[in-house]
C-alpha cells in the first residue's frame, strides 16, 4: 500500500493464530501401562530423546516410578531436577533447562520436554519451551494442588526478577497438560492450604456453589488432601467436585482473555497487594492470595458493597480451613500504597480493581484512596 502523503510504502499486516491446548484428568499416570504420559501431543510417541524436568521433592517421592515408567517402556529420556521454592524461579534455572535442551539434540517439534512438579517447574520449563527455538511444545504435569486447578489452564510462564514476583514472562500454553489428583496426597497441608487459596478465589468471583461445598466440607478436603477417603465425603466426592468446579471456572475466564489484552480481569482479585508481600515476606503464593482475598473483602465491606453477612462467611469459611487469613505486612499502609501503585503500573495506568459485592459477584473500581487502604488495614487488624 503505498502513502499518497508522504510517497513512502506502508505495510499493515495482519494475522492470527487459533490456540488450543489440552487439560486432562487421569488416574494412574505413573502406571506403565498408562500410555499417556510417554505420548507426544497431538498423537503417537517421540522419535528422539526427551528431557523430563522434576522439581527436587517431586523426584524424591516419584522420580524412582517415573524412570521406571519409560525405561519400562523403552523411552528414551533424559532428567533433571531443579530446587522447588520461590528463590528458584529465575532466569539462570530457565537457562539451565535451556542448556539441557540443547545438550541432548531436542528438535523443533517430536521431542517435546516433561515439566513435573509445582508452580517453579512449570513456570521455568514453559518459558524456556517459549525462548528454546523461538517455541517448542511441551507437558505440563503439575502435582501440587495450586498447579492442578489454577496453572494447569494458564498461558502464562514467568521468573522473578530484581525483586519482582513474575515480571519477566511469555504466554506459551503447552498443547498438553495431564492432572492425576493423586499426586496431591503427598502434599504438606500447607501446600493444600496454598491451593485452597486459588480455589476460594474462583469461588468468590464466580460460583456459590463452589463457596458452599468449601463451607461444607472444607476442613475434610483439606485433612483428606481432596482424595475423598471420608466417610463423609467418598460418596459425594466434593474433593472431585471442588477440583472440577475451580479448572471450569478458570478455564472459561482465561478462554475469553488468554492473552490478557483486556485488563479487566475477575481471576485478579485478591492479587492486587498480595505480590509485594509474597515476595517480602517469602510465604506461598496461595497464603498471600488468601491474605489478598480477606483485605479486598475488607475493601468491600468499608465500601458498603459487601454485607457484612458475607465479609463473616468468607472469613468463617477461609479461617475454618486453616487458611492464615492476614499478616503483619498487611498492617503496613506505606506498603499496601506502594503495592497498589506497582500493580496500576502492571495494569496500564488503572487500578481496574475487583471487588466483591457478594458471593460470586463482583464489580470493578477505579478510585480506592489511601484513606481507604487504611481503613481496610484497620479491619483486618481485628480479625
């Protein structure tokens, strides 16, 4: 096309690509006979050797059954293990898998790496699947409770960096992600409490039903690790119930917005503040997102946009899970202020902040002052 102005060419192209991934539940996913595991994405199996990335615990519960899987079946694989925790989200550890990639000769589409463990492993594998040949497919195994129901259908890989939670990433979903919830039985309650977090999110934003089975059966899913051996629960199976209702949530939000172009995003509430004091004060992503959860309600209820029946429920249902429910930080104002600046930035220059107005419903807000920032303080101060 040619500027009739200036005299000079100007090219517009436009283009689009339609992305579908894969998220499925199985059971037995280590069981040799289980095929699914050792399949490349899209069908059949790898041509060349493969590279299974494990988090440290996850190889220390499952690393032995997962050799055992391929050598069993004759895959030709390659491991390695990188530290689980926050600290070791880094763009170093993304370069090592990288490094790795390249030492065992992976190709541009049949030898597709294995990203098993928690939210460290995927987010370090799936970016380095992003940079490794300008793309490459990769699996997503996750085996923590966060990675199951909130990870497993997202886009998003990242590392902290200079501080920051996540502020180097790439969007590049891998075409397969497989879920076995047995891996979750050998979590710490801590770790289920992390996730219980995200899944208490997704019920606040969108599905009463969710928050009622998390009122009923709370404490059980999560002394059960949501296996539903109970009594009270191996019949009605909730824990498959409160995993199945928490991915259909996410997933069709993140469907309609997978890359973020709009800003208005409900699955952000409670990670308004939350980032700055996860990485302040080195606790797990799903306790500051609880934490989050508890001070945005707080934002609600002084707002008269939350009734005070609710704001109790919530705080009832989180506390009678074991969720830690607020944290010294959250007292410091200056902080809490910094925090909300931060993230405006992260959001184009708005605060586009959730609110609730009840259980599943929400509103957005633009105008938060600093005098409510601490009054919210002052509230969960008194919980």
């Amino acid at each position: 096309m040619k500027d009739t102005t200036t005299g000079l060419g100007r090219w517009v192209l436009r283009t689009s690509q339609e992305v579908q991934f894969e998220v499925l539940e199985t059971v037995d996913l280590l069981d040799p006979e289980n095929p699914q595991l050792r399949q490349v994405p899209g069908g059949g199996e790898a041509h060349g050797p493969r590279l299974t990335v494990l988090d440290e615990a996850v190889d220390e519960f499952f690393g032995s059954r997962v050799r055992k899987y391929f050598s069993v079946n004759d895959s030709s694989m390659s491991y390695m293990t990188i530290p689980a925790g926050d600290e070791h989200k880094t763009i170093e550890n993304v370069l090592r898998v990288a490094s790795r990639l390249n030492e065992i000769g992976t190709e541009r589409s049949g030898t597709p790496p294995i990203a098993m463990g928690g939210g460290v492993v995927q987010d370090v594998v799936g970016m380095a699947a992003s940079l490794y040949r300008r793309g490459i497919p990769y699996v997503r195994v996750p085996t923590t409770l966060l990675g199951q129901i909130d990870g497993s259908v997202s886009a998003k890989n990242g590392v902290n960096f200079e501080g920051f939670r996540n502020r180097l990433g790439t969007f590049h979903p891998p075409p397969l992600t497989l879920i076995d919830r047995s891996f979750i039985a050998t979590l710490p309650i801590r770790q289920i409490r992390s996730g219980m977090g995200e899944v208490l999110k997704m019920a606040l934003i969108k599905d009463p039903e969710l928050f009622r089975l998390l009122e009923q059966f709370g404490p059980m899913l999560v002394e059960e690790r949501l296996q539903d051996t109970g009594t009270q629960t191996s019949k009605s199976e909730p824990g498959r119930q409160v995993m199945h209702r928490a991915i259909n949530g996410m997933s069709s939000e993140l469907q309609k917005n997978l890359w973020e172009k709009d800003l208005l995003r409900i699955v952000d509430y409670g990670h308004t503040f939350s980032p700055t004091v996860e990485m302040k004060a080195r606790i797990l992503h799903g306790e500051a997102v609880t934490m989050g959860i508890v001070y945005c309600a707080a934002l609600a209820l002084n707002r008269g946009l939350l009734p005070q029946e609710d704001y109790s429920r919530i705080i009832a249902c989180a506390g009678g899970m074991g969720l830690q429910l607020t944290h010294e930080m959250f007292k410091d104002v200056d902080l809490l202020k910094r925090a909300l600046a931060d993230t405006v930035r992260h959001r184009g220059g708005s605060q586009h902040l959730a609110l609730l107005t009840g259980i599943g419903q929400t509103t957005f807000v633009e105008d938060i002052t600093a005098r409510e920032v601490e009054q919210a303080s002052q509230i969960v101060q008194r919980i």
